[in-house]
C-alpha cells in the first residue's frame, strides 16, 4: 500500500500546502510522550510533509511500530539494515529536509552531544550532523533530570552544534515535551523559505477595549485571529516576531505585548517600532472613539444613558509621523459597499498616510470574529490583487507573499 492509496491520504494538506514536497525523519526515543507521536505526525502531514518514522527499542517498548506505520503511511525503521537508511534519508545527498527527534529522552540528548551512537536515532543523528543535514530536537524527561547540569551542558552543546532545541513545557515536576502546534511552527520555520530573516517585524491585532465604568466596556468583534495567523506567517519566514493586541494567546517562538485600549496599543507600537522595525502590519481593528471612564459602575436602573464619545489619535498616521520611512501596511474595512466603494477607500487611507499597501475587506459579508474571509490587497504601485478568500491563515501568507515582493 502506497501513501497514495493509504487512508492517510485523506489528511495530506488538509491544513495547509506549507510543507508540501519537504521530507520529515521522526525519531523517537524511549519516553512516556513517544505516545504524542502519533498526532503529531499526522499533523505534519496535514500540512503537506512527508513523514518517515526511526524509533530506538526503548520507544518500541511505549508505542508499537506499526502504530507509527499508520500514522505515517510509511513503514517505521527499527534497525539500520544493509539499505542503510541512515545514508539514504540523512547523508550528503539523502532525501531527508529535517531530522526531526522528538521526544528526545536525556539519555539520547547526552549520546549526541558525546558523538555515541548505539540506536537508530543516534546513528540518524550522527549522520545528520555529518552532513549538515537540519536536526530539531524536542526533550521530554523528569524534571529532575532535565535540571542535571551535565543534561544542560549537553543541550548547550547540541545548540553550538548547529541544532534546533524546543524548550520543554515545565509542570507538575516534568520537563514535558512541547505542545504539537509549536513543534510544527518550528518546523515550519526552519523548512520555511528565510525571506524574513533577520527582519523584525511588528503586527497589531485583535479589537482595542475602552473602558466605560469598572464593569462596562466598548470594543468591536475583531476576533484576533488575523493578527496571530499574519505573526505566525512571518515567524515562519524568519523574522522576529512582536504581536501587540488585547490578550496575550500564547504563540510559540512570537513576543507579545498586551495593549488593551487604543491609547495602549499607540504607546506600545511607537516604543518597539523605536527599538527597530523592519515592517509595521497594522491589522488591529483600533477604536476610533473612547469615552472618559467612570470611576464607580454606572448604575443600570437609568432610563436613558448618554455617552460622550471623543475621537483617539490616528496610530497609522502617528506612526507615519515619527517614522516616515518605514514600510507599513494598513487594514481597511467597511461593511456593506460596493467593491468601487471599497477600493476608493482603501485607496484614501494609503494615499493619505503614505502606506506600501492596505488589506481591503467588507465586514458586511464576512470576516469579522469568523476563521475565514475574503479581502482584497492594494499596494502603492497600483497592483490589486484578490479577491482572496480562505481561512485567515491562507489568507495571512498571501498577504505576506506580496509583502515580500513588494519590497523586493
């Protein structure tokens, strides 16, 4: 049975095309998260790779082979045979794009740090590292054995070797192997195309909060989503990520900075743009009015409430002010316009703040606090691209595509 007739066909790219064609060796070694393997195998392949299991006999012990065999549609190496499939996927001109270990046990960590090589894994990695092949290594151990110092020193090592190192998540006394959708933005990004290396961008996102009384607030329905899929795009592409929005989510590898109101998020965009910035994505759906907080709860038995609303400051063009030269792209959207009236808009708001480009969308028909959308990209020199339509993280890499293009 081939992968093309295999039921794991039915998962291949459903998420995504990033990794199409890229060959992925998983290595697991003999820890209790070898059982995680098995997701996080399919998840790879729902972004287009193609997965090759190696596992030592101490994994075999946790999960069976033909467990990873189905996951991955491919049979699993427990042993190097005379095929040499170490040669084969991870020697000078092997297949392999990425030896991807994981988990990796404190024991494997220490061979491959000391240049031991007595499993299948080992004899992946020593190969690897031979032949320059990339190597991301994922440690799952016991708490206590992830703080041995020799475990450190060995870690220390594996980074100056040129290895790609995950942090484990550390609770409950376990240094525990790292959630499956960090492990793949990783990959992602070490597979990825580096058109953003040694870029630091930084991208607004999420719905800005005024605060009316201790209780009461006014916001829009902005969910965020466009924001984080636009910050985990560009991570991926290399650059060094800053996400300032409302909440905090959490994202692998991207430093976020919690802004709430629209005063907030201006402060904090002007102070990491002054740090250095590369690329200001304004995705943030910024409120155009606040009110003067009250400092008790206003009380609810009023017939009639009246609000003075006032108007905040203009981030884009603040930032714009400050900082002439950067590259920024604005976010228009309107809702229930023709797509001229759209256009014209989209046009005005670049024209008058001097933006490379803006993401035009009609709110009236989709995209506001819903996972997919469809928008419209306009850049400076007259292209306009779309529609785009999609899950917003579809959408975020084509708009970093032409970013990327744009600035040559």
């Amino acid at each position: 049975m081939t992968m093309t007739d295999h039921p794991t066909q039915q998962i291949y790219q459903t998420l995504s095309d990033t990794l199409h064609n890229k060959t992925i060796i998983l290595a697991v070694t003999g820890s209790i998260a070898a059982v995680r393997t098995i997701e996080l195998s399919r998840e790879l392949i729902r972004h287009g790779a193609r997965i090759r299991g190696v596992m030592s006999s101490a994994a075999a012990n946790i999960i069976h082979p033909d467990a990873l065999h189905y996951a991955t549609a491919s049979p699993v190496i427990t042993r190097i045979t005379g095929a040499v499939e170490h040669v084969e996927y991870c020697g000078e001109e092997g297949s392999a794009d990425l030896l991807l270990i994981a988990p990796c046990t404190a024991n494997t960590i220490s061979k491959i740090a000391a240049g031991i090589d007595d499993t299948p894994v080992t004899t992946f990695a020593a190969t690897a590292l031979g032949s320059g092949k990339q190597i991301l290594i994922v440690p799952a151990m016991h708490g206590s054995m992830y703080n041995h110092l020799a475990i450190r020193d060995n870690i220390d090592k594996l980074r100056a070797m040129g290895i790609h190192l995950i942090d484990p998540v550390i609770e409950e006394h376990a240094a525990k192997i790292a959630a499956n959708e960090d492990i793949v933005l990783a990959v992602k990004r070490i597979l990825g195309d580096g058109r953003l290396d040694n870029k630091r961008v930084v991208i607004t996102g999420g719905g800005t909060i005024e605060r009316v009384d201790p209780i009461r607030i006014l916001t829009s329905r902005a969910s965020g989503l466009t924001g984080m899929a636009l910050a985990q795009e560009a991570y991926y592409r290399g650059a060094d990520v800053v996400l300032i929005c409302p909440k905090k989510q959490g994202l692998y590898g991207i430093t976020e900075i919690e802004a709430v109101s629209t005063y907030d998020m201006i402060s904090c965009v002007l102070n990491e743009i002054k740090k250095g910035c590369d690329l200001f994505i304004c995705s943030a759906a910024i409120s155009d009015y606040t009110v003067k907080p009250e400092a008790m709860k206003i009380p609810s038995q009023q017939n009639e409430l009246t609000l003075t609303l006032c108007p905040t400051p203009k981030l884009l063009q603040k930032v714009k002010e400050d900082f002439p030269d950067l590259p920024v792209i604005g976010f228009k959207a309107l809702a229930n316009v023709s797509k001229d009236q759209l256009f014209i808009s989209a046009h005005d708001l670049m024209k008058k703040n001097g933006l490379l480009m803006v993401v035009a969308n009609d709110i009236g028909k989709e995209g506001m606090g819903t996972d997919e959308n469809t928008v419209y990209i306009l850049d400076s020199s007259g292209i306009e691209t779309g529609p785009v339509s999609g899950k917003k993280t579809f959408i975020a890499r084509v708009i970093i595509d032409r970013i990327i293009e744009v600035l040559g």
